[in-house]
C-alpha cells in the first residue's frame, strides 16, 4: 500500500547519521505491516537497510541477530552441529502467519517491535534468553532481555527515538535440549498458544517460556526439571488470569489448558532426554 502521507525517505549509511528524531518519524526494516495499512501519522521513513548491519554473526560466545535480519535468513542459517537447539529457528519461523514471500521481506527485529503475543521471533528469542541491543538517539545503548522488552499488546520499551539494533542469543543456551509445543485453531492460523522448554546440562536449569497464549512473554526459570506439581503450582502463581489473552484465535480458559498441557508435555520429555 503506498503511504501519501511521507514526504521524505532517509537512507543513512552510519549511526552517526541517523537523523534527529521528530514527530511523524518512522523506522523502515521489512516494512511488511508499515506498508500493509494507512499510516496518516507517518509523514518520514528512516531505511534501515542502508545502515547494512550484517544479518547474522555467530561468536565464539553468542550469535547476534540483526534487527534487519529477515525471516528468510534466519530459517536458513546453518549452525553449528552443537547447537542442538538451533532447530528452534525453522520451527519458530513455521509459527508465523505469513508465506515464505513474507520471509523474505519481514525482518527478526519488526516482528519483535510489532509486539504481537504471537510474535514468534519474540517467543524464539525469549526462550533463547536472547537480549535486545537498544540505541538511544542520544547516541547511548542499553541492553535489555526480550521478555523485560515486551510489556504488552502492541507495547514495548521503546521510546520515541529509540532502535532495536540487535539481539544477542547466547551460545550456552543454543547448546541447551529444546522442546517446543504450538497450537494454531487453523492448521496455518495464528499461535494461540506457543510453549518452549530448554534444558542446559552444563548450567543444571530448566526454563519454560509461554508466549501467544499470554499478553507478554513469560520465561520461568527453574534449577533443575521441576516435578509435575512444582510446575504446575509455578504456572498458577505466574499467571494470574488477567495475562492470558482473549482473541478469536482463542479464550483465556482454552490457552490455559493448552499452556498447562503443553508445560507438562515439555517438562517429560526434557526430564527424560529425548530432545
């Protein structure tokens, strides 16, 4: 959808490029859901795919994703054999609403920004204890965890100005087992509840991330694989019934017997090592 409202299209090839901040300012990655409505307060775009922030960089102690990455790239990243939860990233990807023509344009960091309980590079980067690199147009930068990022429906931490640079997931928890559980009320339809589990043998802990089924993502950490009780007791405390989201993908009731299903699924088979 074309956008007559913007007047003017900034390409900056450096941070210290990056224009001064004003009403009306947008930040341009994928632009697939800039583009796919009006948008009547937008009258500048600042292009981010000039500033050419490579995609994807894997460190000997963390992999960094680029805002900028698109959902194509991450899909097809080869990891390391030893990541045995990279395969996360193409399950993840699968979660979204979207086609692969949408991947190819949609970006890790705009999905995350948008701030959807359905989100799923939100819930992949969660349960990946992934933290946001954050630039402030002071010229500063702050590093945040992406479950303290999303705070809501359509709500994040950003403040006028502000730009999600990157996210950092780090390699101990890449080579954690992972389970992952989603359930869509159409077999291509939006996450209505989406659970990851990982289990770090070198760290001896147990984390469970709930997201789609919740207005903001949970992460809840544990020393070791809980018991069915002890999970169960931990989910009722850190999910009152006003954070389960209620949308015509699904009721507060169903998403929790969903969440509550699929936590134990997840907790057997990283208790029994099958992952």
């Amino acid at each position: 959808m074309d956008i007559n409202t913007v007047a003017e299209v900034v390409r900056p090839r450096r941070r210290e490029s990056l224009p001064q901040w004003r009403a009306g300012d947008a930040w341009l990655g994928g632009g697939t859901w800039l583009f796919s409505e009006l948008q009547p307060a937008v009258h500048r775009l600042v292009d981010l795919e000039s500033l050419e922030w490579p995609s994807l960089e894997a460190h000997e102690d963390k992999l960094v994703i680029a805002a900028t990455c698109r959902i194509a790239e991450l899909h097809d990243f080869v990891a390391p054999s030893d990541w045995s939860a990279a395969h996360l990233f193409g399950k993840c990807c699968n979660a979204l609403l979207a086609s692969f023509k949408i991947w190819n344009a949609a970006t890790v960091g705009g999905n995350i920004c948008m701030s959807l309980p359905a989100g799923a590079m939100t819930s992949l980067t969660t349960a990946l204890h992934g933290v946001c690199v954050i630039w402030g147009a002071d010229g500063s930068e702050r590093r945040l965890p992406v479950e303290e990022f999303v705070t809501g429906v359509h709500q994040n931490v950003l403040q006028p100005g502000e730009l999600l640079r990157a996210i950092e997931l780090p390699v101990a928890l890449l080579r954690a087992r992972a389970s992952f559980r989603q359930i869509s009320l159409s077999s291509l339809g939006r996450s209505a509840v989406l659970l990851i589990g990982t289990a770090n043998p070198l760290m001896g802990s147990f984390a469970l991330t709930v997201t789609a089924g919740v207005v903001r993502p949970l992460r809840l950490e544990f020393p070791d694989v809980p018991s069915e009780s002890e999970l169960r007791a931990r989910l009722a405390e850190a999910i009152p019934d006003e954070l389960y989201y209620d949308d015509p993908n699904g009721t507060p009731a169903y998403r929790r017997h969903m969440t509550a299903l699929f936590a134990e699924q997840i907790r057997r088979e990283l208790a029994e090592g099958a992952v």
